[in-house]
C-alpha cells in the first residue's frame, strides 16, 4: 500500500529562495547607510525603492540569462527562461515590501523618521529569521533546528542593526 506524504509548507514556503533573503539584506544595508548619511525617511525610501528595482532587474537578467544558456530546460526558449527567473526573483521584490511601507510612513509623517527607520530595520530581522524557520521547515527539520535557523538567519539582520549604530 502507497502512502501519500503531504509536506506541511509554512506560511512563506514559496518565497524561501536566495533572492528573498538577498533582498532583504540589500533593503537593511541600504537602511543603514542611508541613515549613516542622515538621510531622512523619505530619502531613505526612494533610495531603496530604486536600489531593489535596479538589483532585482540585473538578477533577473541575470537568472534568465543563465537559465537560458546553461540550464537547459523542457521549453529552452528564451521567454520560459524569463519567467522562470521572474517567478524565482519574486522574493526579491517582496521582502522589500514591508520595511518600505514603514519608511514611507515615515516620509508621509504618520511616524517619525527615526522611529520607521528602527521599525523598517527590526522588520528585516523578523522577515530573515522567518525565512530561516521556513527553510528547516521545508525540509522536515524538527523545531530545535527549526529555530536555531530562524536565529542564525535573523542574525544577518542583527547585524545590520549592530552595524547601524557603529556607524552613528
């Protein structure tokens, strides 16, 4: 008798790729050295709005044009190889969502700047170590393990955060 195993995919299964945590260390650098600049929320903003449009642009040249040359596919036309990239460079774009919703609460002065700039920082941390969670989880880790990569991820934001103070 075949048993059928469905894997229990946690709430962000389909955005746990390299380019979701890429994205969201790229917004939390660009936090930091904006802030280093004393740029204000606004500043900060559309500075990472343009940053993550113009990386998540080159990786998903770059993703096409790899897909396209070296892997080979069932369609090995250079359309399928596109939006392969496009759909695995969603993260990307999506991990950049909710720190720039708080820093344009901050341009918009619903908070104050500082404030949604230490929001939009603690944010990527919590979107890392979910990132971290649900990769172990995707996996069948058990919940030590589960939690020990939410951790180590979030800690790539902690250290963002560390760094933002050095440089203040």
């Amino acid at each position: 008798m075949v048993q059928s195993h469905t894997v229990s995919r946690p709430f962000l299964g389909g955005f746990v790729t390299e380019a979701s945590v890429y994205g969201t260390i790229l917004v939390s650098g660009m936090i930091v050295v904006a802030g280093g600049y004393g740029a204000t929320s606004w500043q900060t903003f559309l500075g990472v709005i343009g940053t993550v449009i113009v990386f998540w642009a080159a990786h998903v040249y770059a993703g096409a044009l790899v897909e396209y040359g070296v892997n080979k596919t069932e369609d090995p036309s250079m359309g399928t190889a596109v939006r392969l990239s496009l759909r695995h460079s969603l993260g990307f774009l999506t991990s950049a969502v909710p720190p720039s919703i708080v820093l344009l609460l901050g341009a918009l002065r619903a908070v104050p700047d500082d404030v949604a700039v230490w929001i939009a920082l603690w944010l990527g941390v919590v979107i890392l170590g979910a990132l971290g969670y649900s990769a172990f989880a995707l996996r069948g880790s058990p919940w030590p393990i589960r939690i020990l990569g939410c951790v180590g991820t979030a800690g790539l934001g902690v250290a963002m955060i560390l760094l933002k103070v050095v440089v203040h």
